[in-house]
C-alpha cells in the first residue's frame, strides 16, 4: 500500500511538474512562434535566446500591485482563478503518459488514474472548467466582465454538445471509454502488425474534436470571452497580478492538456511507428513511446499557436453559427457513418 | 476507510444542500448546490458506479447549474435581500413541498431490497449498457429521441431567428445574439 502511494504520489508530482513547465514554456514559445511568423525576432534578452522569458514574467506577475475592486465579491474574485487552474491541473490523471515499465519485478503503468470512464471523467472537468470564468467574471461586477463570462459559458456549452457527439463515434468505433484502451487499439503504426491510429478511421470526427478543442480552450480564432477590441480583457478585466496570471497560464495548460488528448484519442498516444520492428525490450520502447507521445503533444501546441497567428478572431454570431449548425449537424452524420460502417464493415 | 468517506460525503451533501436553502444570495445557493452534486457523484463512485458519478457531473453539474448561474447573471438577480413574500405563497410552498415527500416516501419505501451490493459490479459501464440495451431498450430509445428532438429544436429556433433577421435587415442586438 506505501509503495504503491509512493509510486503514484512521485508520478503525480512528476506529471504537475512537468505540466507546469510545459505551460511556462508555451508562453514562450507562443512569442516566438508569433515572431516567427511575423518575421519578427521576439523576446530574446532574458538569457540566451531569450530562454528565461518565463521564470522573467512569472516573477514579474508576482510583484505587481495586487487589486481587489471593492464592489467585487470577494470570496467568488478569489475563488474563480482558482478554479479555473484547478480543473485546468485535473485532467492530467486520466491521460496515459507512457505503457508500463516493468522494474525489478513491478510493474509501473505511467498513468495516474486508468479510470473505467476515462474519457468521460475528461468530459466532467472540461464542463466544470467554464465555472472559472464564469464566476471571476461575475464577481469583478463589471459589465466587460460579465459580458464576456456569458460569453464564454454559451461558447463553452455549445462546443462540449459537438465535443461529445465527436467522441461517440469514436467510442462506437473502439467499445471502450478507458484512455489506456484506446491507446493499446492504436499500438503498432506502420511497421510488423500494422495498425492505423485512430485518425485514419475518424478524420471528420477529428476535424469536429479539434475545432472544438480551440473553442473549449478559448483560443484564437474563438477567443470571443477576452475580445480585446469590444470588452476590453473580457472576464478577466478587473484581474491584476497573479491571478491573472493564473487564468493566463490556466489557458496554457489546457492547451497542453487538449493537445495530450486528441493525440491520445486520435494519433496513437504512446505509439509510434515500426515499434514492433526495433527488437528493443519492453521498457525501452515504452520510454521511446512517451517521447513520441510528447512529440506529438509538442507539434499540437505549435498548431495551436500556428491556428492563433494565421485565422482572425471568429464574429459572435458566426461563431454560434458553427457550433449549432455546422458541427452539430456534422457530428451527427458522422456517428450516422460510423455506426453503418461498423456495423456493415467489420474492423 | 469507505464508511469514513460515506460519513465525510454525507456530510458536505446535507450541509450543503440546507446552506442551498438558507443562503441568501441566488449565486451561492447554486454553488452550494453544485457541491452537493458532487457528494452525490461521490456516493455513487462509493458504489463503484463511476459512469452514473461520471454522466451525474457533467450533465447537472457541468450543464444544467451553469444555465442556472447563466440566468441568474442575465438577471443580475444578486441582491442580498429578497422580496417578502406573502403568506399564500408560503403555505403553498409547504403544501407543495410536504406532497412532494409523501411521493418521495412512498416510491422509496419498497426499494430496500433493489439495494446495489457495495463493490458490485452493476454500476461499471460495459454492465449498464447490457442492461440498457437489453432490459430497457424501448424506454431507452425514447428518451433518446426525445432528447434528439430537444436538440434539433433548438437549430431550428437558431435557422428561425437568422431568417427573421434577413427580412427585417436590422443588425442584431446583444441580447439577441446571445440568445
């Protein structure tokens, strides 16, 4: 029992440490991706190309005057960052970072939680997410604010109905809702005992999961909630120091987290190409895995930031014109698909 | 270890939900009760029915309290003090509640021995589904369409609303687009 509490414990410490430092660089590497694309230099003064950047603004963040507005609520300003980064930090548990290493004997499954119901657990802290900004922008009392936590809890609700619908086509094609499981269908790639990553099989599915994966995180092109041109910072308008940094660096995880995810659901998770081929043992392919994995984690974030500098920021109303009558509709075809397909061509 | 945690969770659900009630500001009453929800998702994973736990939380907790706190944001119904009501409405409100209970009782009541063992199986998703789809298809198959129906509705409230909007030429409100 200790041991096993020692192992997951060093594991969760592991993964939020990992989560975080991913995150810090994100922003970073945001900057020079948006450089890159600007044909600009970015931030390059803070240690050599500029590497420090981070740790520069995390400390920065931290010895700005803190404002609390006195009309606000002031347990419900504090608590809505909070919640944000706590729901943010959640979803790590039930993502499969690695298969198992086997040491001396035990076996070590790089994964915290192998939950029955992993994509639906996943499903749970996503809905409870938008509680974040919804209460930060109430409890600033300011109409920016509130304006934009509306906003955000509408766009939020209406992409998880498209989200959902996605994944049960999915679901309807592997039988399973457990991360790991899937990861395990996915195992092989190209090489002896090929196998196609789920994608193959999904791609509409995919384009839908992905679409409202941006949404679901607020990035750019749905970014409606902090619409700089019309609500000013949108809900997070009254926040000043670190929580704000909080919500900042809550959206940066959840990108990490969204990206970790749709590799898992879609691009094979721990696997990677002529696995079966390299005659290695078991514990090394499961480490070349998980660099893989995070390879793959890395290239979603750059598509993220790619998506943010290329596509404008979507009107309102075009954007509750996508989620209602674009992916719905779509998301229900493609299970329509899915199920004759598998029920037709037996995989 | 699980009777401790039954205790702990009963606890937060009870204090929870009398806080619903007692708390003055509409706000807090929804987040006391969106604590509650999750004390009864954790009973049910007590059970070891992760899926009921997990389906509980996102469709109440995550979709249907977050219409709630949007309502009541539309509102801005967050004043401290709320409007003396008049005695009529309170002992309707008692008539109504008590009948409410006598209903709850008597469904209740004979439900002991459809009791789940604790760390039976019944509540794991591969099991509910056989059971879903075998004992209950019809029921199931109804309540699906009727909640296809929901949705589809509300496409063609949105299609409805865009075709208005063409004829009268008028750039749409805030309050509209939110809608």
């Amino acid at each position: 029992m200790i041991a096993f509490l020692t192992y997951k414990g060093i594991l969760v410490l592991i993964i939020f440490t990992i989560t975080l430092a991913v995150a810090a660089y994100s922003t970073y590497a945001e900057r020079k991706v948006a450089a890159f694309l600007q044909d600009r230099i970015g931030p390059d003064r803070a240690g050599p190309f500029g590497l420090l950047q981070p740790l520069a603004d995390g400390a920065k963040f931290f010895f700005k005057e803190e404002i609390i507005p006195n009309v606000s609520n002031k347990t419900l300003f504090i608590l809505g960052p909070s919640i944000a980064m706590l729901t943010a930090l959640m979803t790590g548990v039930v993502v499969p970072w690695g298969n198992e290493l086997v040491i001396g004997g035990n076996t070590y499954l790089l994964q915290i939680a192998d939950l029955d119901v992993g994509i639906l657990y996943v499903f749970g802290v996503v809905s409870i997410g938008v509680y974040g900004i919804m209460i930060g922008g109430w409890a600033s009392n300011n109409k920016f604010s509130l304006l934009g936590a509306i906003r955000a809890s509408a766009q939020m609700i209406s992409y998880e109905i498209a989200m959902g619908l996605a994944i049960i086509a999915l679901i309807l094609m592997t039988g399973t809702l457990s991360l790991r499981e899937m990861s395990l269908q996915q195992m092989g790639g190209v090489g002896a005992h090929w196998n196609f990553w789920n994608v193959v099989y999904q791609p509409l599915g995919f384009l839908i999961f992905l679409v409202c994966a941006f949404a679901e995180c607020n990035r750019t092109p749905f970014d409606l909630p902090e619409c700089e041109t019309e609500l000013v910072g949108g809900y997070h308008t009254e926040y000043s120091s670190m929580k704000l940094g909080l919500y900042l660096f809550a959206e940066y995880i959840n990108m990490f987290i969204s990206s970790a995810v749709i590799s898992t659901l879609y691009f094979g998770g721990f696997n990677f190409p002529f696995m079966n081929d390299l005659g290695l043992s078991a514990n090394w392919i499961t480490v070349i895995g998980t660099a893989f994995f995070f390879a793959k984690i890395t290239f979603f974030i750059f598509f993220f930031m790619w998506i943010r500098w290329t596509i404008p920021r979507f009107r309102y109303d075009q954007l509750m014109n996508l989620g209602w009558r674009g992916m719905i509709p779509l998301a229900i075809f493609n299970i329509v698909l899915s199920g004759l397909i598998s029920l037709f061509v037996h995989r | 270890m699980t009777l401790y945690l039954f205790y702990f969770l009963s606890f937060v659900a009870i204090l929870s939900a009398l806080l619903v009630v007692f708390s003055k500001s509409p706000i807090h009453s929804i987040l006391y009760l969106i604590i509650t929800f999750f004390s009864i998702a954790g009973h049910y994973v007590l059970q070891n029915a992760q899926f009921l736990a997990a389906v509980h939380i996102i469709v109440y907790a995550g979709a249907i309290m977050v219409l709630f706190l949007y309502v009541i944001m539309l509102l801005n119904l967050n004043k401290e003090t709320e409007p003396h009501k008049t005695s009529l409405a309170k002992i309707a409100a008692v008539i109504c509640a008590g009948s409410m209970m006598v209903v709850l009782v008597a469904s209740l009541k004979g439900a002991s021995y459809l009791m789940a063992k604790p760390g039976g199986d019944i509540g794991l998703v591969k099991n509910l589904g056989k059971v879903l789809f075998d004992e209950f298809l019809l029921p199931f198959e109804l309540s699906s369409i009727l909640l296809l129906a929901a949705m589809v509705g509300v496409v063609m409230v949105g299609k409805q609303d865009q075709r208005t909007q063409i004829l009268t030429n008028t750039p749409s409100t805030e309050a509209n687009k939110i809608e």
